[in-house]
C-alpha cells in the first residue's frame, strides 16, 4: 500500500487551512448503485436495504456523480445507525463492485484492485488485502476523505481530525476515481456533507503529468531547459 512522505502528511494535516479551496457539486449518483440503495433529500443521503419486510441480503454500494483525475478533493459523510458486518467509505473506479450475491456480506469497497475502502470497524481494504488502521467508530460519526490525485494519496479524518493517510500509489495507473460507499446493514444511512477541492498550478499539473509517463533516467533526453529537467527529477 505503499510508504508516505513526512510532505503528505503534513499536507493531510493542514487540510483545514485551505484558503483557496472550492465547493463541488456532487451527488449520489441515482443511475450507478445498487438496487438495494434508496436515495433521498437531492440524493445527498443514501438508505440501504429500506424494504419493511424484507432485510438485508447482502452487501450494496453507490457511486458519486463525479468522477476525479486531478487536484485533491475533500468530502465528508455523516454515519447513522452504524452496526452489521460492514459500512465502508472509500473510492473506486467505474469497474468497481457495488453489489454482492444474496446473503454475501463482505466488505465490498477494496475486495479486488479497482477500489480502496475503509471500513467502520478500523480496518482498510485494497485488492482483497486488510490491514488494522484505525479504532472503529459508531453512530454519529462524520468520517472525511481526502483523495490527493497529484500525488495519488488517499487519507481519512475522524469529526475533523486526521487519522492519517491510508493508501499511496492510488494514480499508478492513470484512471478516473469516484467516491463510493457501501453497506450491509438494514435502515443504514450515509449523508453526504461538505464537499470541496483545490487545484495546482498549470506548470505543477504539467510537471507531474511528466513526471509520470517518464522514467527519471529518461528526463534529461527530453527538449527541455537543465533546470526544468532537474526538476522533474525531484517530483
């Protein structure tokens, strides 16, 4: 999953001090999610398995309406009713599960390489890989993410506190990633709270860009000025 620099998490701590961040506008989205996913208040609140009848039988996820590629983007999600096998928070690409067979309950977000999920019992999935990040957390929780798409980090807060990051090497391959949320549990509830981001400069965006599609013993063949290569190199 990847080791972090003493710069990112530094970066995740000082999130709240943002001056220039910016409002998103997104929603859970009505056409990507499972069945078993009612959507309500302008799809700002997801309720899973509702059916008065009938309880939870398996596992259902949602996708947000945005998809990122650049820039860090910061969202928080209220959790109620917080009990069951699994509620998880996280993101993913278009390919990622959001519904299991009847009567499967996992954690879905992170059970294979297209998703990256946190669970409320503490512990973090990615590829069908767990491992213990956090002491779990319970009802009346306000859980935030933030997903560095510059640097391909992924890291969560707790009522406004940083927990850490959780993931690195997340834009390894370049892709589109969403925000997404599941659950098993009958009458849970995920509200969708503040959300916002915040962009590099034009010549960071193009530097990193670079920097990704070539190798650092590549970077002084390329027409470039000797600073500017030297400068790839330390990205």
């Amino acid at each position: 999953m990847g080791h972090i620099s003493k710069q990112q998490s530094e970066d995740s701590e000082s999130f709240h001090s943002w001056s220039d961040t910016y409002h998103e506008q997104w929603a859970w989205s009505s056409e990507d999610k499972s069945p078993s996913v009612y959507l309500c208040l302008n799809n700002k609140v997801a309720c899973f398995y509702i059916d008065p009848v009938i309880e939870s039988t398996g596992t259902a996820g949602v996708r947000g309406t945005k998809a990122f590629t650049h820039g860090q983007h910061y969202w928080e999600v209220k959790l109620s009713s917080v009990f069951g096998t699994s509620i998880m928070i996280g993101v993913g690409t278009k390919e990622a599960l959001l519904q299991t067979n009847d009567f499967e309950f996992v954690d879905l977000i992170g059970r294979d390489e297209q998703s990256w999920g946190l669970s409320y019992k503490g512990k973090i999935w990615h590829n069908g890989q767990v491992r213990s990040y956090c002491e779990p957390f319970y009802d009346s929780t306000v859980i935030g993410v933030l997903l560095d798409m510059d640097t391909g980090t992924l890291s969560y807060f707790k009522n406004g506190r940083s927990i850490g990051v959780a993931f690195s090497g997340l834009c390894d391959k370049p892709s589109e990633l969403y925000p997404i949320i599941s659950s098993t549990s009958t009458l849970s509830e995920i509200e969708l709270c503040d959300s916002t981001c915040r962009y590099v400069s034009l010549q960071d965006q193009c530097r990193m860009t670079i920097a990704k599609l070539v190798s650092k013993d590549q970077i002084d063949f390329l027409p470039l000025p000797r600073g500017m290569c030297q400068s790839l190199k330390g990205v």
